[in-house]
C-alpha cells in the first residue's frame, strides 16, 4: 500500500519548531512567537493549529461567525496551493 511507504514527519516537523522555539527563547518577555510550519503536502505543526484555533475564536467573538476557524484554515490552504503553483510555474523556462 502506497499511504504505508509514505514516510511522517510529523515528529520531524514539530522537532524543527522545538528548535526555532529554543532559538528565539530571548524574545519571550517581549514577543510572543509561535513557529508555524505548514508543509505542501498538507501537514500542520500542532503549534500552527493551536494558533490559527485562537486566530479564529477571537475572530468569532468579534464577528460572532462560529466558522472563523474553518474559514481561516481553508484560507491558508488555497494560500499555501497558489504559491505552490507559481512555484511550480516558475520553473519552467519562459523562452
């Protein structure tokens, strides 16, 4: 089965956001930073999850829209598929 060869970095994904998270430590008292990996083929780090979760409740107390959350995540994905595809079209020669 193809899904089962598909290797998961999910660990890897939220080892790489530990790191950041080490690395930018110094900014606690003033900042607050939450790395947000969301990968092309469709993964989210759980700290880019919890994040655009709160994005979209506080946006559901302003707006009183229960979905913000829903709308948000599928905002970010057709994000994330438009660069993906002029990536992909900028590497093609334009000759």
């Amino acid at each position: 089965m193809y899904i089962a060869q598909v290797p998961n970095n999910n660990n890897n994904d939220n080892q790489a956001a530990a790191n950041r998270i080490a690395k930018y430590d110094e900014l606690a008292s003033t900042h607050i930073f939450y790395p947000v990996a969301i990968e092309t083929r469709g993964t989210w780090n759980h700290w880019a999850v919890e994040l655009v979760q709160e994005i979209g409740r506080r946006a559901t107390l302003i707006t009183g829209e229960p979905r913000e959350s829903t709308f948000l995540f599928q905002q970010l994905s057709i994000a994330l598929q438009r660069g993906n595809a002029v990536a992909f079209l900028n590497t093609f020669d334009s000759d």
